[in-house]
C-alpha cells in the first residue's frame, strides 16, 4: 500500500490560542478584478510576522465549504492564531495564505438554495477564476516565488473536492495538494488522477483527511483506496470528529506544517 506513514495525533492543547509573546501576522481583505465573473471580487489574505519585500514566500491558497465565502476560515478557525503559534516555534516554511470566494458567481454569497445549480456550477467555475485571475494577481501583487512547487492548494468539504479537482488537474501549477472531509462534488478517482505514474513523479504532496464520525467519508474513502491501489504516495488522516470545524482546524496545523518542506511523500 502505498502512502507515507506519518503518525498524527491531534494538535496539541492551545494550539489556536496565542502565546503572550507570539508574533502576529496580518489578514486583509483584498478585491481583485475577475474576468472570469465579470466582477470585481473579495479575498482574505494572511501575510506572516516579518512578511517583508526582502524575501519570497510560498502561497497556499485554501478553500472554503459550501456553506461558507472567503471569510469563513477566518469566522471559524482563526487560521492566523493556528499560523502565527506555528511560526514562533519555527514549525512553517515562510507562506501566505490566500482565502478566496470558491463560488465564482456574480453573487457569491452563501444564500438561497445552496445546491442550486447555478451555484454548484459556480464552484466548478472556480478553477479559471483560480487559474487566471487569483494567482497572476498574487504574483503580481506579493513577494511570491512563482513555481509549482511553491504553490500549495486545500481546502474543506466542498473546498476540498475544489482542491482535489484542480489541483490534480492542474499538475503543472500545484505539487502540494490536500482534501479536508472532501465533499461529493470530488471526482471519481480515476478521473482526478488517470496517469497515476505522472501523479506519483509530479507531487510532493497530497494530503486526504477525515473524521471518522463523517457522513462524507465514503468519498475520501474511495479516493484513498484508488490511490493506494495505484501506488500513487499520500498521507492518508483519519482523526476524531465529524464534518466540523475541530477537525478542520486540527488539519490546517499539521497540512501547513508539511508543505513546502524539503522532504517528497
């Protein structure tokens, strides 16, 4: 069976509250001009303490769920205590964090009838938004390095269908991709990775979690078992929980601590 074998336990107590003398980064809310929706758009972006034009910085770009728009992580998980605690102890590779709106709409706010179809087309909307409006404006706009090892994507529930959908569709930008408690909307596993040799020579990482008490684990159950079956290396994460935020934020610390590290699983 191929995968890493990395023993994880839950992050540690007060892992999301800050310490009396850790560092604090930066989220702001930024608009960028999307061709693809025809509008002007809103996301959320961490800089980390000491972010500065001296150096470059890897980015992961991190997805929400269905129910949510940019500012979800930041309403639920407050990624940047999670982040901050992690820089202090010199567990991070310098990174921003870029939370884009996944449903590339006109109106993309988390109203009405989530499921209709509108709006489910919205999320696979997405990957162009991603591709060519939200990455050229981060590489234009922050001290970024601008290969595809630099580059990470993930995201929860729908948010992780988006990222496994485009990440490893999208080789040639992505090498560090992860699945949170991945939703429907996810590809069959052999059509997120036909060439599973390529998928195996291209990525440095790709990361599936869920909680053992989810009623969606059933997709991230098939994709591990295709993976495996096909040799493609993962981590492979079940944890305590369900479909909810503890075990999201729990994901967030470890997945960030691995990417952009100098090890391949």
């Amino acid at each position: 069976m191929a995968k890493y074998h990395l023993i994880l336990n839950n992050a540690p107590a007060g892992y999301d509250q800050y310490g009396e003398t850790v560092a604090r980064g930066k989220i702001d809310t930024v608009e960028y001009v999307s061709k693809t929706v025809g509008t002007t758009r809103k996301m959320m972006i961490y800089t980390p303490p000491g972010y500065t034009e001296n150096q470059r910085y890897n980015v992961l770009y991190l997805l929400h769920g269905i129910g949510g728009d940019e500012t979800e992580w930041c309403h639920h998980a407050s990624p940047q205590v999670i982040l901050d605690n992690l820089y202090a102890a010199r567990k991070l590779a310098p990174m921003i964090v870029v939370m884009p709106n996944g449903r590339a709409m006109p109106n993309d706010r988390a109203e009405g009838n989530l499921f209709d179809t509108d709006k489910l087309k919205a999320f696979e909307d997405f990957e162009s938004d991603l591709l060519y409006e939200i990455i050229p404006f981060i590489e234009s706009n922050y001290w970024v390095q601008i290969d595809r090892e630099n580059r990470a994507l993930a995201g929860l529930s729908m948010g992780g269908g988006q990222s496994l959908n485009i990440g490893l569709g999208n080789l040639d930008h992505f090498a560090w991709i992860g699945g949170f408690s991945s939703a429907p909307n996810t590809k069959a596993p052999e059509r997120l990775v036909p060439h599973p040799e390529e998928a195996t020579s291209k990525l440095k990482l790709l990361w599936l979690s869920c909680g053992v008490l989810d009623n969606l684990k059933h997709v991230s159950d098939q994709t591990h078992a295709y993976l495996s079956q096909h040799n493609v290396p993962h981590i492979w994460y079940e944890e305590s929980g369900g479909h909810d935020w503890p075990v999201w934020k729990n994901d967030l610390y470890h997945f960030s601590q691995l990417i952009f590290q100098k090890f391949q699983v």
